[in-house]
C-alpha cells in the first residue's frame, strides 16, 4: 500500500486491576503479622493505540463500569478517552465508536500536522469485540483501513502484546505502589487501599502511557515486520536497559511496603494480572459476545442475568475535594512532602476548570513523589 511506518497502526485492549497488589502477604512495618487481608480484583479495560514508530499515540481508552461516576469532571477533561460497559469489557458497539469517533479523526489531525496523505493501516486482533463477519471498519473516503491478524497468534507477534502493555502497568504499578508507601502514613493499608479512587488510577494510566518512549513502541513490531521497507529499525539495547531498571525500582517500591521480599516471579505474575475468579476462571477477560437475554437485560436495567453491575472504584473515595483551610489550621506538624502533596491537591481541585492546568500539576505531583521516593533510597 506503499504506507510509512507512521501510518501504520495497532491497538490492543488489557485488563487492569487497579487496586490489585503482589500476591505474597502485605506487611506493614508497624505490624508484627500479616492481616487476612482479601485480593482486590477491581478490574478495568484500556487500550493503548500508536502508530510503529511512536509518533501518534493516541489516547488511551479506557473502560470502566458506570456512565457517569461520581465527582467525575466532564469527560472532555479527563486525559483518557472514557467508556463504559457493565462488566467494563469491549464490545463491538464500544469498539465501533472508538474507531469512527477517536481513530479516524486522530489519524487524519496527525495527517495533515506532519504533511502525509490521510491514509492509515490499523491492525487487529481477529477476536469478536473487533470483528463479528460483517462489514470491515473502513473510513467514509475508504483511505483509513483496518486488518486483521490471524487467530491465535496475539501472543506471538501483536505489537502491543510483545511489551507496551506491560510498560503500562508496570509504570503503573510503581505508581500505585508509591501511593501506598509514601503517603497516608497515619492510617491503616486498608484505608490507604480505599483511598484509591478511580480518578487516580486513571491519571497513572494515562501518565504511564504518555512516559512509554518511541523505542518501546518501535520494537515491539519486529516479530511482526521484521524489516519495513525502506526503513531502518530502532536499537533495542537502550529499550531493554529500560525496562531492567523499571522492573528494580518497582520490586523496591514493593518491598518497601511488603514485611517480605518478593520475587521476581510474584511481581511477574502481579504484572499481567494473571487473576482468577473464585470458579478458577480467568478473570483477566477484556471482551465477550453477549447473548440476545444479557443484552435485553442490560438495556433494561435488570439486576439478573450474568451481567451483573460492579460496584465503582469512586464510590470508594470522594477525596479529590479538599478543605485546605482546615487542614492548614489544624495544629499539626506536617512534613515538607506531605505539605507539598495536600497543597498541589488543593490547587488541583481548585483548577478543575482548566484542563491543561490540572495536566501540568498533576505532572508535577507525579514529580514531587518521584523525587520523595529518590530521597529514601539514595
């Protein structure tokens, strides 16, 4: 089709089990034995989309289970391409509009931004959620296609299955597990546990996401496209170094908060959330075809029926309004970290209006408990 290698794309979506930790016992350092402490499986969807050589990453789109959760901003603020579903998997529907609404005008900004005709490859894996027989998803002037892989080869050669996946929840992990070790102190695991809300874990995501380097993305195609024409490939040494030093901070992170250590196996199969249901089935499921009884019943608002509604992470926390006045007033020493934190959450809630103000604040917390966490390990 004589494309370029920025014209070509892939996209894949993963389960995310936002709250879920190591599978070995936490503990705390103030505790003498581990809790009978529950594994949470709250999981979500999010799909990572780029071209091969990484210069149009798409938002991600991310999956969740209520339409409008609570002290959600407008969707148009958050930094990820919101949907929902009952069981936050893809479907065809979701999956349709993600390509008409999102895919097809990003590709033609970026087009006419880097001076290329408005054409475009996207490749996909042949499961149900992208594909069910009918008619191909193709633009309305026919230059944006898509393709489909073969089945049963995702894990051999899908861009995105090869490492950019896992690069997301890696970064994402250490965030989480940042969270969890640098702040809240005071209070139990539990409580630090539940005050994860949905619009944290969406932020690390999509941070996660944006700090994935062109390298990453490029090589991840190799075993699909061994040569491209016309083109040479990145090196992938500095790619692995990368990923070797990501993978030492967060066993670290998670050591600091764990009583054990845990192996490089536990946090291997923590990585990709190899996760099972109390029945032993996979929970780690991202799409589904509904029977005509399920959708009737989701279309209604039934409680029966095998879909059933989860509960949403928001419910868990309202804890992104703050009242500085009064934690300021009270007489309280705090440390210069969390002074630092509560202060840039107090400005974040007081920006909510401006979009690319939150960005940039939220970017410097992401710093301010960066450097913390240096500071500790120096």
């Amino acid at each position: 089709m004589g494309l370029k290698k920025s014209q070509v794309y892939n996209a894949d979506e993963s389960a995310i089990f936002v709250k879920l930790l190591a599978s070995r016992s936490v503990v705390l350092s103030n505790e003498h034995q581990p809790a009978g402490r529950k594994l949470n499986k709250m999981r979500y969807t999010f799909m990572p989309c780029s071209n091969v050589d990484g210069s149009n990453k798409l938002k991600l789109m991310f999956i969740g289970t209520a339409a409008k959760p609570r002290s959600f901003p407008d969707k148009d603020k958050l930094p990820v391409s919101y949907y929902s579903s009952k069981k936050a998997w893809m479907t065809r529907d979701l999956f349709k509009s993600w390509f008409y609404n999102e895919f097809v005008p990003a590709v033609r900004e970026f087009s006419n931004k880097s001076n290329l005709e408005p054409k475009a490859l996207l490749l996909l894996e042949n499961c149900t959620a992208h594909y069910d027989g009918g008619d191909d998803l193709v633009s309305d002037d026919g230059l944006i296609k898509v393709i489909y892989l073969p089945p049963n080869v995702t894990s051999e050669c899908q861009p995105m299955d090869q490492s950019v996946i896992n690069a997301v929840k890696m970064r994402y992990k250490r965030k989480l597990m940042l969270r969890l070790v640098l702040e809240d102190e005071d209070l139990k695991f539990e409580d630090r546990l539940k005050k994860v809300s949905l619009l944290h874990s969406i932020d690390w995501l999509a941070t996660a996401w944006n700090e994935i380097g062109s390298s990453t993305i490029e090589n991840s195609w190799k075993k699909l496209i061994p040569q491209f024409p016309d083109c040479e490939w990145i090196s992938a040494n500095t790619d692995e170094t990368d990923s070797e030093k990501d993978m030492r901070a967060l066993v670290a992170a998670v050591n600091a908060l764990a009583g054990t250590v845990t192996s490089d196996e536990e946090v291997n199969l923590w990585l990709t959330d190899r996760v099972y249901d109390e029945n032993r089935n996979p929970a780690w499921l991202t799409s589904v075809v509904y029977t005509d009884d399920e959708i009737l019943d989701s279309v209604l608002g039934e409680s029966g029926g095998n879909i059933s509604p989860i509960r949403d992470i928001a419910d868990d926390s309202n804890d992104t309004q703050m009242d500085m006045s009064s934690t300021l007033g009270q007489n309280h020493l705090y440390s210069d970290f969390n002074h630092a934190i509560k202060s840039v959450d107090f400005l974040i809630s007081f920006m909510q209006h401006d979009a690319a103000e939150i960005v940039r604040l939220k970017s410097l917390r992401a710093k301010i408990v960066e450097d913390e966490w240096q500071k500790q390990n120096l």
